[in-house]
C-alpha cells in the first residue's frame, strides 16, 4: 500500500506541475536539462527505491514464514 501511495502521489505532483506550471517545468537548469527533466529523472529514481524496498520486504517475510521461491 506505501509503495501505490508514495509513487502515485510522486505521479500526481509531477502531473500538476506539469500541467499548471509549465513555464517553470520548461526553465532550463543545466546545459538542454530542464526542470520537468530533473523531475522526471527523480520520480524514476523513487519508483525504482520503493520498487527494490518493496521486493526486499516481501523477501523478508517470505523467508520469515518459512517459503522458498523464486
């Protein structure tokens, strides 16, 4: 349930700003790099952590009650 709420609020932000401030999502930060960009990268950095904490939690509580699987 953290790992919907968390990804889908990143979602839902990056959702808003996009379409409500785009003017500051298209103001370049770096070199061809934008806000909206940078954004971007970080929601995929933050899909990916839950993604690998999540499977580790499962593993955890896999191998807590005593099942082994793939």
């Amino acid at each position: 349930m953290t790992f919907a709420v968390v990804n889908g609020s990143a979602f839902g932000a990056h959702l808003l700003l996009a379409c409500a401030a785009d003017a500051f999502m298209a103001r370049r930060v770096w070199g061809e790099a934008t806000v909206g960009m940078l954004a971007l990268l970080l929601q995929g950095s933050l899909l990916v952590w839950t993604a690998v904490r999540y499977d580790r939690h499962a593993d955890e509580r896999r191998a807590s009650q005593g099942q082994v699987g793939c």
